[in-house]
C-alpha cells in the first residue's frame, strides 16, 4: 500500500479515514486468505 500523501500527525479526517479503510480492506483479505488455506487443506485431507 502506498500512501500518496504525506503522513501529518493529527492529520486530515480524509487521509484516516483513508487509512482506517485500508486497514480493514488488509484484515479482510487476511481472514479471507487464512480461511481459504483451512477449506483447502480440509478438502485435501478428507
């Protein structure tokens, strides 16, 4: 991820809610990818 703007502390509401999303787009992708590698051995397995 790269961060066009630079980083201000207590910077603007635009640029965390930016980050706030980006945030939550990362941890869904992770959830996404673990769970995907548990159906995958799952069925492998069985």
């Amino acid at each position: 991820m790269v961060a066009t703007k630079p980083f201000v502390v207590g910077g603007s509401i635009e640029f965390r809610m930016e980050l706030a999303e980006g945030l939550k787009d990362f941890l869904i992708h992770c959830r996404l990818e673990l769970y995907n590698r548990i159906i995958f051995r799952y069925e492998v397995f069985m």
